[in-house]
C-alpha cells in the first residue's frame, strides 16, 4: 500500500531518509523540505568555502560524479519531491497535516502525511554572554553564515578573530580564517579541554602552526 512520507530538513539525515524510503516503497510518495536554497551539502567543507578553497557554496552540493544534489536531481535521479525555501510552522498531528510557509513570498500550504520524519538537525548553542548578539558574532552552522563571514573579509571588516571551540570544524574555520584575514593580524582558539580537536590522535593530532605571518594563537581552559 502507498504511503506519503514527508521528511522535514534537508541536510543530512533528511536526504538519507527520503531515498532510503523510496527504495523500499518505490510505489510511495517522499516529500522533503528545507528552508534553505541548499540541500544535501557537506558541513565539513563550509570551512573551506570561508577560505576560498571552494569557490561557490553548490561545490558542497557535489557528487563525487559532479552532480549537484538540487531538487531537480532528486527528483530525477532519486524519485523524492524537494520543496526548498519551504519552512514547517506547525505539525497537526491530529490530522496527519505540516503547515508550511514559502520563506520569500510568504505563502501558506498544508501537506498531508502518512509518515512524518523530523530531521531538521542541530543549532550552535549560545553562550548566554553579554555582547554575543553584537555585529560581528557569528555562529557557523550553514553556508549561509559563512557566506556572511566571507563577504565581511572581502569588504575589509576582519582585522582579528577569534573562534570559541577548536574540536575538528571549528580549527577548520579558524584556519580558513588565518589563511583569509589581513597579513599580521591575528586569529585566536578558544577551547576548554587541554588540546585540540581532543578526539584525534597520534599523526592526526597538530597543535597550533603559523601561517605565514599572520599569528594563530590556541587559548586552554
């Protein structure tokens, strides 16, 4: 019997699921969802795109056959329907019913469900510290935030910069950013365990190295 599956994020999980049920139930429905214009990206090459070593934030979208995992090629290739900029309001369970709401026109629909999948993932967690909210905080957590970092770069407004947590994605940015900012300024990592990217070993693990001139420092405890 034919379902309507509907997932709810498209990052991660969110695409995995949606093929995942279109290969065991070919006969049913997937409808996924994403407030955002990109779907299906990788998070650990945003650091990258901050340092320029990926140039547009669709390589992240990329296959290894150099197909760019649009809704167009989901529908095509995988079989799922992607709704971007489409953003779930609220979920009827009563009624089987997700509200959604088009994040540019504004535009309201329901989508009836017989299966419901939340994969909307995580958020940087705030700090609750006064002045994290003032212009030039940013907290990574798409390539929409680091969009906005490499935009502050190229117009000149990055002197020094400090990054708070050096596990892998964070020392990630925070070379991005010394390879990035201004020749002599200065970028600083902010980690409480007593080394970074604490899970890595042996060959794996580096300590802090200069780049150039520009000075990387690493802040313990």
């Amino acid at each position: 019997m034919s379902q309507h599956i509907v997932v709810i994020g498209g990052v991660a999980l969110g695409p995995k699921a949606a093929c995942r049920f279109k290969r065991l139930e070919p006969g049913s429905t997937v409808t996924m969802i994403d407030q955002s214009s990109l779907i299906s990206y990788g998070g650990c090459g945003i650091p990258y795109y901050v340092s320029g070593d990926v140039s547009d934030a669709k390589e992240l979208c990329t296959t290894s056959f150099h197909m760019v995992r649009s809704p167009e090629f989901f529908k095509e290739i995988k079989g799922v329907d992607v709704r971007i900029l489409t953003k779930a309001t609220h979920i009827d369970r009563e009624n089987k019913e997700v509200h959604v709401e088009n994040v540019t026109t504004g535009e309201t629909a329901s989508i009836s469900y017989d299966k419901l999948v939340i994969a909307t993932g995580a958020a940087p967690r705030k700090l609750g510290l006064p002045g994290e909210d003032m212009q030039g905080v940013s907290y990574v957590c798409n390539p929409d935030d680091a969009t906005r970092i490499r935009e502050g770069i190229s117009k000149g407004e990055v002197g020094n910069a400090v990054i708070i947590g050096c596990r892998f994605y964070r020392s990630g940015n925070g070379r991005s950013l010394c390879r990035h900012v201004g020749r002599g300024n200065e970028r600083r990592g902010n980690h409480r365990p007593d080394h970074a990217a604490p899970r890595q070993s042996g060959s794996c693990h580096h300590g802090p190295k200069a780049h150039g001139r520009k000075r990387c420092e690493l802040l313990f405890r």
